[in-house]
C-alpha cells in the first residue's frame, strides 16, 4: 500500500489507525505468514525485517481484530481511492500489470517517469510477492484531452511491461481496456484465439471486441462518462455546493459493497431484506447518475418507477458511513424525492406522516380520546385505508398537551444556578413533547442535578418526516421557526441538547440541505445528542455519579442516526456506569422502523422482517427491558419483543433517585 491509499484509509477509519502505517511513510509492505502456534508464526515473522534492508519501519501484528483491520483497508482500496475530491478519479485501465519479480523495482521506476512525465497522479496497491501491481492514476474522463492521455500513458506503459518480459493482464482478464493491445501481448497464438473465436462464435455475437478485436480504439469508447452530463439537470431543490451533486454520483464506482448480506454490518437494511438491485445504493447512484447524463428521460422524476427505487432508500445513512468510497447515497435521494413531490405530490400516507406535528398537536390535546382511538379496531382500519397507516402497527400513546406548554414557565426562563456547570437549551422535539413527558422531565431532571443551566427555547418539531418525503416547503417552514428561535442561544453560548438522535442529526446536517445561511451552520455547529454530551462531561469529571444500584439488564440497539453521527454508544456507555446494571450491546443492524418507513402499510412485512435479528436477541430471557436513544426504534423493539425500552437517561434518572 502506498502513502495516498494510507492516507485516504486513515482518514475514512480512524479506527484502522494501528493498522495503518505512519503518516510519514510513503509505503508499506504487509507480509503474512501462518503456522500452528503463534510461537512458529513470531518465529518466521522474526526473520522478515533483516531481510528487508530498506524497510525503515516495522510493526508486528498477532492481533486477529487488528490483521482483520488491515486487511480490510487493503481489500477496500479501489473505492476507498474514490473519495479524493475532485473531477478526477482513479481509472483502472493499466491496473493489473505484472512483471517478472525481480523486474518490479524497475517497473514502478519506469511507471513513475511516465506518470510524472504526463503529470498524472497516481496510487498503487500491489500483490508485490507476485510482482503484479494495481495502478490507479488520476484522469478526467469527461475531458477528451484527458482521454487522449490515457491512451497515450496506456501505450507507453505496456511498451515498459513488455520489454521487461512481463503481461498487461496478470489477474483480471483483458476486458475492452485492453483488447487493442492483446494481439502484441499473445503474438502468433493470437490467430489461434481468432480461430477458436470463429469456430464458436461465428456471427461475433458473444461479448464482442472482447480479446478478439481490430480497433485500435476500443479503449476510448464505450466510456462511463461518454454521455456528458446536462447542466440543466443539476439544478436541485436541496443545497448542494460547487459540483458537489454531480461528484457525489460520480463517486459510485459500482463495486457493489453495498450489495452485502454479511453479517457485522448495517448497510443497506432494505437491500438484505429485499435483495433487489434497485433496492440497493448503488442503483440508486446509478439512477441518479443516468438522469443527469440524459440517459432517462426528463418526465422518470415524476414515474412510478423512479419514486419505487427513491422509496427503497429510508435515510438511515448507513451506507454513507460504511460505502468505502463515502458516496452521500442518502443525500442524493432526498433530493429525488424532492424533484418527484414538485411534479406529483405526496401520497395519502406521505401527507399523514410528514406532518407529524400538526397530528401530534391534535391527538395531544384529546389524548384520552386519541389513545383509545388508536387500539379501537374500526378506527384504525379507516387510519389504514384514508392514511395507508398499518392496523398492526402499534401506536405510541399521546399524553395531555405539549411539554412545552405544561412547562410554560420554564420555557419562558431557565433552570439557574449561581455556578452552574455548563449553559444548555433543550430541543424536545415530537415524541418527548406530546407522546411521553416523562422523557422530558427526566432530560431536565438528570441535566439540573448536575448543576446545568437549562433553557426551553421556543420551538417547533425538527421537520424529519417532511424532508424525508421530499416536502421541502413544510420543512423549510419549521426550519426558519427554528433557527429564529434557537440559533440566539447557540450565540450566547448555550449548547442545543437533543434526546432525540434524529433531531440531531437534522439540525446539524439536514437543515443545512435546505438552508446554507450563517444561522444555520451555527446551529448545526452548536448542536449535540443528548447521551453523547452527558458522556463527555463524565470524561471532563463533571458529571455526578452518585447512583443508587439499578439491578436490571438490558439489551442496547444503537440507532441508525446514532451510528450516523459516529459518536459510539453514549447511551449504554453512561447506563455502564450505573452500580448494578448490566448492558449487552445487540449488534444486529437496522431495528426496521426508519422513522416513519415501518408505519405505512406497503412497508410494514419489510419493517418486521428487517428487525427480526434485533427482536431475537432482545427476547433472550437474560434480558429484561430494551434500551435506546431512538423514540422510533422504542416502539418497534417493544413491538418485535414485547419488553419495554428505556431511553438511558430514564435509567439515569432513576439511578439519580430522581422523581420524573
């Protein structure tokens, strides 16, 4: 591996960082060696660096998680090579080149005055005990010149390869990158592929031009950036800077990571329920990419069609953080949603859901008629015909009012002390305002005791729902609210709070996609999750650990925005430190709700089957109640497992001896 694919792997997975070699070593060589005991393997391991008389740095790993860490860096190179910025990207067309080993210095010698020659950068990775190389420089394929250097590289680099008795093509195949060039490569048994050729396939109708072809320039064709993208298509409804829109697209390079069903991952929770191609991120890419090249039509973005594909993705953002390449797939569908809802509109369950505030504030204030409601079965056959709201989708209850207005005096004010620890403004969003005020009051709870001065701000909900279903002007609407309201604390120096991850997330990323003003980036800037600020002052010593012993087990589900933030676990890393309880950390991926994903009728079979791996664990009769940050992901693991689910600070709360 070399210093520019460390650098990118060190960048994309700071936890890799052992694995990785010193920022300031250009290279590095990864030798294996196995054995029955480690004994034997330290044993040959041992013998390595004298061998090496240029080898400034050595590292011995026997870790089995650390050797996985680099291996995975090695293994995900290619679209790891993927997130430089810029139009430039890494073009694989004298990728895999190998020569006689002892004629591998002279090669990379060789290589590196051709590419300094034509200014080209480059990144290689290598399989170096086999003398095969895989190079990767950087080009602009929508520019012709750029094209003609290709060529021009390709030609001089082959003439190199030869001339030291090595193969343009040592583990990859030929492909049409390299068809023009198979006739010098094979010589005289290059008539004798002709012959088999026409003998099998006469008409020339089985992958043609392929090993077998007389244009010398196949390479300059059938190009993915053959069709130049239409300015006129990159015009978007959500906030996209420079060329960012049509990079992003660009960034998919189709290796398919996102297709994976395996085990110890999240992406791409509808792709391994659904297992579909157009389910998958990269069809999305792919989707989005062909639209903006003019390879579909201008009237798809108001198809059936391209709203399915759009629909598959549910903005949990898990293929934004594990995509090696980091294409913003979530992004990019959040815009299509938008451009479908300009031309058609929402569906029934689409307005229902997106307005989430409108229907919270209307059941709030007639909770008592509005829970009965909503486990009476007439009424939620009609909630499922008019609403598209699935009758076996339970329903959280509502309680008596907002929050906010029951603590009108407080939201007029704020908790004070004469030294107070630190200054905060709570964002209580939806759920903890009109579905479950003990959440609230456990969230100012927790944050007086430790001495915090609190703030309830003005407010409205954070707009999710609508912006995930492309109702970009509903949205904008509560994101003005917002940042008029919130946005004079954060520069006085509060810190806005959110018990809510999804709330977070929002007013740190999403609101930016709608709003690019000062305002907006400051509150994106002051914004913090709840649990993960909690977590920080107990690393600052700041935070009061006088807990009474909670003796109660629970299983902890990291929600998807959780992990989006890249803030680790907070949440079970706080209850931890309660005397008495025991967390076991459920791995399993997506709970399957994606906020309101799992309450529509169309979705709901794919919802359950989603979180059937979570629902299992939690069932475990070790486990006594769930745990989560999620208000969403509460009641589907209630749901899928019948236990109830705490948010961890009720459990701090209670640990506190605190009366919420």
């Amino acid at each position: 591996m070399d210093k520019p694919l460390a650098d990118i792997a060190r960048a994309a997975y700071p936890h890799f960082a052992r694995a990785l070699p010193p920022p300031d070593v250009a290279a590095s060589l990864i030798v294996e060696y196995d054995g029955d005991t480690l004994d034997e393997v330290k044993e040959k391991l041992a013998k390595v660096p004298p061998a090496i008389d240029w080898a400034v740095k050595w590292n011995l790993i026997t870790d089995p998680a650390e050797q996985k860490m680099v291996w995975s860096a090695r293994k995900a190179a290619v679209p790891l090579l993927f997130r430089m910025p810029g139009k430039k990207q890494p073009v694989p067309f004298i990728e895999d080149v190998a020569v006689p080993v002892e004629k591998f210095p002279d090669y990379i010698h060789g290589l590196n005055a051709i590419l300094e020659r034509y200014g080209t950068p480059v990144s290689y990775f290598a399989h170096a005990g086999h003398g095969e190389c895989h190079t990767r420089p950087y080009l602009d394929l929508h520019d012709p010149a750029e094209i003609d250097k290709m060529c021009a590289i390709a030609k001089e680099t082959y003439q190199l390869v030869w001339s030291l008795g090595g193969t343009i093509s040592g583990e990859h195949g030929e492909g049409l990158s390299r068809a023009a060039y198979i006739k010098h490569q094979y010589g005289p048994l290059y008539d004798l592929m002709r012959q088999v050729k026409t003998i099998f396939d006469p008409a020339g109708t089985l992958n043609p031009d392929k090993i077998i072809c007389d244009d010398p320039d196949i390479s300059r064709k059938n190009l993915r950036f053959y069709n130049k993208v239409r300015p006129e298509r990159t015009r978007t409804k959500l906030v996209f800077r420079g060329d960012e829109f049509v990079e992003q697209i660009e960034k998919c390079n189709g290796n398919g990571e996102c297709r994976t069903r395996e085990p110890g991952g999240t992406m791409c929770p509808i792709f391994r329920v659904v297992g579909e191609e157009d389910a998958s991120p990269r069809a999305h890419a792919n989707m989005m990419r062909n639209y903006i090249n003019g390879m579909l039509d201008e009237d798809i973005l108001a198809s059936d069609a391209f709203k399915r594909c759009a629909d598959f993705c549910v903005n949990c953002k898990m293929c934004r953080v594990e995509c090696p390449s980091a294409v913003d797939v979530p992004k990019l569908m959040l815009e299509a949603r938008a451009q479908y809802a300009a031309r058609r509109g929402l569906t029934r369950a689409e307005k229902t859901l997106s307005r989430a505030r409108p229907v919270s504030i209307l059941n709030s204030y007639t909770a008592p008629i509005a829970n009965f409601l909503g486990r009476f079965g007439p009424f939620r056959a009609l909630l499922e015909k008019l609403g598209g709201v699935d009758t076996r989708r339970q329903l959280p209850k509502f309680s008596f009012g907002s929050f906010l207005w029951r603590y009108k005096a407080l939201a007029n004010g704020s908790y004070w002390s004469t030294q107070p620890t630190d200054r905060v403004s709570y964002f209580v969003d939806l759920f903890a305002n009109y579905n479950d005020h003990s959440l609230a009051r456990a969230v100012m709870a927790v944050l007086q005791h430790n001495g915090i001065d609190v703030n309830l701000p003005v407010q409205t909900g954070c707009g999710m729902p609508a912006i995930d279903y492309g109702d970009i002007d509903s949205a904008k609407k509560d994101i003005a609210h917002n940042l008029q309201h919130l946005t004079p604390d954060v520069r006085a120096g509060r810190k806005i709070l959110c018990s809510e991850p999804t709330a977070a997330l929002c007013l740190k990323e999403e609101y930016l996609y709608l709003n690019d003003s000062p305002e907006a980036h400051d509150l994106a800037a002051g914004t913090h999750e709840l649990c993960s600020y909690l977590l920080d002052l107990h690393k600052q010593g700041k935070l009061k650990t006088d807990f009474q012993p909670v003796n109660m087990t629970f299983g902890y589900h990291a929600p998807c925005h959780i992990k989006a933030m890249e803030i680790g676990y907070p949440g079970a890393e706080l209850v931890k430190l309660i005397p008495g309880t025991k967390v076991t950390i459920i791995d399993r991926g997506c709970c399957g709700i994606a906020g309101t994903f799992g309450f529509q009728k169309k979705n709901f079979d794919v919802s359950m089957q989603i979180g059937a791996g979570l629902f299992d664990a939690l069932k475990a009769p070790e486990i006594q109640y769930g745990l989560s940050e999620c208000s969403t992901c509460k009641m589907q693991m209630e749901q899928g497992s019948s236990k109830y689910c705490y948010h961890p600070v009720k459990v701090l709360a209670l640990a506190y001896g605190l009366r919420v």
